[in-house]
C-alpha cells in the first residue's frame, strides 16, 4: 500500500523534541535543538470543507513540498479527492491529526493513503510512530527437509485476514519461536476449491506465528500461539524475499484435520511444523511453492531462523534461557 510514511512532531505550541527521538519520529514542526530534522517553513495549510477547497489546491501541485491538510467536518471523501488530484505530484499530502481510531483509514484512503501524519499529543506519538514504522525486512533461509511423515488427527489452524495475500506471500510458522517455516496462502487456483487469498492453513494450534511487539524497547517481533491470535488483532505477512506487512485477523478457525509432520535442517539449526495432509495446504520452497503431499525428504523450505534461542511464556517472548527440542 503506497509508500512508507512519515511521522512529524508539532512542536511549535511545546517541546516534544525528546519524544520525537525516543520514538523515532521522521522529525518535527519547528527549529530542532538536537539536529533531528525540521519541516519545511515553506508549506501550506488548509482546511478542506467543500470540493472547492480541493480544486483550489491544484494550483499549488509540485510548488510546495507538503500541504496539511485540517478535515473538520467530513474526513474520508474530502482526502479522497485531495489525494486523487496530487497523483505523482512531488507535493506531499499531510494531515494533521491525533485521533488514532482514524490511522489505519488516513493510512490506506483510495490505496495511497497520505504521505505524512502532523501530530502534537505527547500521548499519541508513541501510537502513530509504531504504527507507522518502516516495515521489517527479515533474512529469510533455506532448510533441508530431514524428515516427513503423516501423522494423523491434529487440531489445526486456518487464519483469515482482512486483505488479500500476494502470490508466494503468507505467514510464518513453527513448533520453535526461533526457527519458523513460511507458509503459502491459499492463492493457487485449483478444479476442486474457490481460492482463498485472504487465508493461510497454518498448521497445528501451538505453531508459534510472528505478530508485531506492543514494546518499544523490545524487539519489534512478537510471537503468539495460533490457537489465542483472534478477530482484530495484528498479524505479519511476509513474502518469499522477506519482506513484511501488517494485517489484521478476520477470524481464525480450528478444526481436526490429518497433518503430516516435517523437520528440516538449517546448518546446525532443526526445527518442526505440522501441516494439514492436504493439496490445497502448500509451504514455499526454493522453487515456488509447493503442496504439503507433494514434499519429500531434499526439498528445501523457506524458513526464518534465529541464531539465540527464544523463550516464551503464554506465547510472549521473554528474556530467559530456553532448551526445546
């Protein structure tokens, strides 16, 4: 969805300068005191509250580089239109907000979604620089399928999002929070099932997934159980070159299916997933993805793997030693 977004600071009416800084703020609105990067002094602000004040925009399109933009009244339509006519436009589209109940729909309006947030509630810059942090990018392996066998009944886990999945993107899986197999979603077209781009069969109820960390001084991966992701939380998608976007959970849904069970080796790194016995169930490999029934022992898997050992309690990570085999 469009560009990364930039997070700035008003500091003109208070120094919010430290919080800027601690939360990695793309800079402020005023003179910096410790070098961290100003706003242009030559912008427009504006209020919008007609589709005239819109079409008077237009004139000041590649002639300023940021115009704020206040939403009084209506607050979707408005910036719809406003985006639409600064398409490609080296002017940015700001707006100046602190209602985070509104982030995700500024984020994402007609796909584009505004460039740049103003904000100036010190309550609200941790929120806004979280959220709209650059994405991740995560080093992505290959491990060498060492073992794979059906093992029967198995609870496991479908999880449905709310936006549809790329070819060869998915989320990642396993039995270990530090060695986790990237699973396929249900975006290849079949004679017997209507794809499913918006859901991943993730594999037993237990797999460990990666979601976004609500700790700013912690790591900015979480894991959870799949079994307690549910409706409305986040959840990261990544592709097959490793990079990464939120989504949130639809719904997640559980029921008892065969599963086969697959280790695979990663130089002296072992990990394990349960996936559904199933042709539609496909993890990625290093030649496109493939059904879980048509794996074998020599096939290599797209994994994340972590060097340190992880430990979690309840599925949140903690700072402990830990032994899992």
């Amino acid at each position: 969805m469009g560009k990364e977004k930039e997070v700035w600071i008003d500091c003109s009416k208070k120094d919010l300068e430290e919080l800027a800084i601690k939360y990695n703020a793309t800079g402020i609105i005023g003179k910096s005191k410790k070098g961290i990067k100003s706003f242009p002094e030559n912008f427009l602000e504006t209020e919008i509250r007609s589709q005239a004040d819109v079409e008077n925009l237009v004139q000041y399109r590649d002639k300023v580089p940021y115009i704020i933009i206040n939403l009084p009244d209506w607050k979707v339509i408005p910036l719809e239109y406003a985006l639409g006519a600064f398409q490609k436009s080296s002017t940015k589209i700001a707006i100046k907000t602190n209602d985070t109940s509104l982030l995700e729909t500024f984020k994402g309006v007609i796909e584009m979604g505004v460039d740049a947030f103003i904000v100036n509630d010190p309550d609200k810059i941790q929120n806004f620089c979280q959220a709209l942090s650059p994405s991740l990018e995560l080093k992505l392996s290959y491990a060498e399928i060492t073992d794979i066998k059906n093992v029967g009944m198995g609870k496991r886990a479908c999880v449905d999002t709310i936006m549809s999945f790329k070819p060869g993107e998915g989320i990642l899986i396993g039995d270990l929070p530090n060695f986790m197999f990237l699973a396929d979603a249900e975006t290849k077209s079949n004679m017997f099932v209507n794809t499913r781009d918006w859901r991943v069969n993730a594999g037993a109820a237990r797999h460990y997934t990666l979601v976004p960390s609500d700790d700013p001084q912690k790591p900015a991966l979480g894991r959870k159980y799949l079994d307690d992701i549910k409706s409305g939380d986040m959840i990261i998608a990544v592709d097959s070159h490793g990079k990464t976007r939120l989504t949130h959970i639809a719904a997640t849904k559980t029921e008892y299916r065969p599963l086969t069970f697959i280790k695979a080796k990663y130089e002296n790194l072992e990990g394990t997933i349960y996936q559904q016995t199933a042709e539609t169930v496909r993890l990625i490999t290093e030649n496109d993805s493939v059904p879980v029934t048509q794996l074998k022992k020599g096939d290599k898997l797209r994994v994340y793997v972590s060097e340190e050992p992880i430990a979690t309690h309840f599925g949140q990570v903690i700072e402990e030693f830990v032994s899992e085999k």
